[in-house]
C-alpha cells in the first residue's frame, strides 16, 4: 500500500539528463544519510558576499521536479536575495540513491542541515528553511524540530499529500497513509515564517495555506497572488518577498549572534575579574601572614607571646589563649580537697542553681604560673624590636592583665 502511495506523490523525472547536468556542475556535494544513502546537493555561493557569512537557503524542491530541473531558479534565487542557497536532491531523484519517500526526504534534509553547520560552520540562526509544494514536508519537519532556525518559507505548501487528492473526511480515515502532514507540525515551529500561495491554485487548493497560516506561531507578514496558480507564480512578486525575508532574518541573526557574544565575553570578564580578585586576595593573606609571623618570632628568636601564639594554633582569640592555663590551674587549686555540690547542699540546704551562681562568681586563685612562664623568657635578648614588650616580674594578678594588652596590640 505504502509503495503505491510513494508512486503516486513522488513521480520522479527521467533522471539521465540531472545527472549530466549535476556531474559538471563544480558546486556539487554528496551527502550522505542516517540510514547511508548518498543524496546529491549543489552548495550556490553568492559572489557578492564572499568572506562574509550571509543567511543561506535550504531548499526542498517539488516533486515532479528534481534538482537538475530546479539549478535556473536556484541561481537566480541566490544572486537576486544576496544569500547562499543550499538545495538537495530527494532519494531516488537523479544521482541520489535509494528508493522515494516521507522517511527518505526527511533523511536528506537532515543530512543537508548537519552539511551546514558541521562542515561550513553556518549558525542555523543564519538558516531559513525553503520548501516548494511538497517540498514543504520535509521543511516544515525540520523547522518542528529544530526550534534555532532564523525563518522558514513555505511556497505553494501542503497541508498534507492526502488532502491534495481527497477529502478530509477520507483523508482522516486513512491518516496511517498519508504523507507530510504539516498542519499536525507546523504548530510547533518556533522561527519565523512567510507563506506564499496563489489564490487560484487548482493543483494545491489555496484553502491548504488558509488552513496552515492560522497555526503559525511566528507569522510574517504572508503574500496571497491573485490570479496565480501552482506552476504560474509570478517570480518577481515571489522573490521580492523571498529577499525581503531573507534581510529580515539576517538583521535578526546578527542581533540574536551580537547579544549571545556579547554575553559570552561578560562571562569571561567576570571569571577574570574574580581571578583576579582571588589572586590579589591570596597575596593580601599572604603578605598578613608573613608580616604577623615577623611579629610574633621578632626576626631571631622567638618571644615568650609568639611562643603563646604558637602553643595556642595560630587562632581564635588571643587573649583567651593567655588566660586560658592561668584560669585552669587557680579553678584546680581553689577546688581541691572540696566536696561534690551535691554533698554541701544536702548539709547546707542551698540550691543547685544558688551554688552553681556562687562557684561562677568567685574569682580566680593568684596566677603566678603565667608569671614564671614569661620570666623564662623575659631576659632573653633575642627578640627583635618588632617583637611584643617583655612583661614585668610578676606581681600577683597584675601579670595577667599585661599580656593581654599585648594581644590586643597585634
């Protein structure tokens, strides 16, 4: 059933005089498919823009056409638009391989969209999508799929193969074998889009661009011929529009490519700049670190505070690192030979939480300890300038009192 349907939509020319035709043309490119079929494809590069990167037409001929029948046009369409034109051949048209059919052509078109971008380094921002009659098929395919190209052009197009041979109630009792359905895609088509068509077409009814047009999420502006049919469509009006939409989408696609560079060289000044910052913080630390160490060992040898510094790891507070062994042992030696709290409450009857005020409140014994520490040290004359000042012999309490100031003068 299927093949029968393939024979009736793709009634393929004699392919001997293509192929002749397309051998000698030196702008001639084999492509191959995902299912590895070889299709042909000739790469039109305008001479007016050469080094520069215009929009590029990629272009789905009809299909009592191939591409050896369509190379006039083509080449009229690129030097009359200032664009590229890239137009492929179907399976089983001229010198491609393979057999006819929906999964061939979308196959070719694939492999002709991958040609540009991979090989030729085009943006598909700078890709609009061309399809003639049921050329439109495969175009309107891509375009659902690929939501980056800058426009898509449906000449002439289908709504479907069936609806162009029955009626849509038969039509939609037979949709297991009907071809190309573009109004079930073209709803997902997110590029921009102008519709040709003429009104007195008798071989694909106007109604089927009525019927595409409204579900169009991005429409330009469309162009309806009155008195034009399918094979009659006045080239002049047609390729007006087709230039004007192509310049359309290339100020769109330098704006889009321009922001998205833009965005990209902001990316790599902000990564700088917060190298940078790291770098200069790091140095920052760095340089802190070196200049405290020079403080704390005083050049030669180390001070007794440096020593306290040392002995505490370098953090947190210092001065808690100072009082912190002095506070310990006069807590030991104030509490030895004492009962547990709990004994004296039960003799005294105080509370848990009176005693508990009473320990907290009572001050510390005499820290002589940290005095003998400091007068180890105290007549060393091995401390540079820079170094903390050698406290005073200890005198009771007073001691503690002294080192803290020198914390507090790091």
């Amino acid at each position: 059933m299927m093949s029968a349907v393939n024979a009736i939509a793709f009634p393929v020319p004699p392919r001997t005089w293509s192929a002749s035709v397309l051998r000698r043309r030196p702008d001639l490119v084999i492509l191959h498919t995902a299912s590895g079929e070889t299709t042909a494809a000739v790469h039109i590069r305008n001479k007016r823009r050469l080094g520069t990167r215009p929009v590029t037409l990629l272009y789905s001929h009809a299909n009592a056409e191939d591409l050896g029948l369509s190379l006039p046009f083509l080449d009229i369409l690129s030097r009359y638009c200032g664009c590229d034109v890239l137009a492929y051949e179907y399976l089983g048209y001229s010198i491609s391989s393979g057999d006819p059919c929906e999964a061939g052509c979308v196959e070719c078109i694939d492999a002709a969209l991958a040609y540009l971008i991979d090989e030729c380094l085009v943006p598909p921002q700078r890709v609009v999508a061309f399809g003639r009659s049921i050329g439109s098929g495969p175009t309107v395919d891509l375009a659902a799929r690929r939501a980056d190209l800058g426009g898509m052009i449906l000449q002439s197009p289908i709504a479907s193969a069936g609806l162009v041979v029955f009626p849509p109630t038969l039509c939609k009792a037979l949709s297991g074998y009907d071809l190309f359905r573009n109004y079930d895609k073209i709803s997902r088509v997110k590029c921009r889009t102008l519709i040709i068509h003429g009104r007195d077409d008798k071989m694909v009814p106007f109604e089927h661009a009525m019927m595409l047009f409204p579900l169009v999420a991005d429409k330009h502006p469309p162009l309806w011929i009155d008195g034009a049919g399918h094979h009659d469509m006045p080239d002049d009006l047609c390729l007006n529009a087709v230039a004007n939409f192509v310049n359309f989408v290339e100020e769109r696609a330098h704006r889009v490519l321009r922001e998205a560079e833009r965005r990209r060289h902001r990316g790599l000044s902000l990564s700088s700049s917060r190298g940078r910052y790291s770098s200069s913080a790091s140095s920052s630390w760095s340089s802190a670190s070196s200049s405290t160490r020079s403080s704390l060992y005083g050049g030669g040898g180390m001070s007794a505070f440096g020593l306290l510094y040392a002995f505490g790891g370098g953090g947190g507070d210092e001065r808690d690192r100072v009082a912190a062994p002095a506070s310990a042992a006069a807590h030991d030696g104030a509490n030895a030979g004492r009962r547990p709290a709990s004994e004296r409450h039960a003799a005294r009857g105080d509370t848990d939480d009176g005693d508990r005020d009473r320990d907290r409140d009572r001050p510390a014994a005499p820290q002589e300890e940290v005095s003998w520490f400091f007068g180890l040290f105290g007549s060393s004359g091995e401390s540079s300038a820079a170094a903390p000042p050698r406290p005073a012999p200890a005198q009771g309490p007073s001691a503690v009192p002294a080192a803290r100031s020198s914390s507090l003068r790091m």
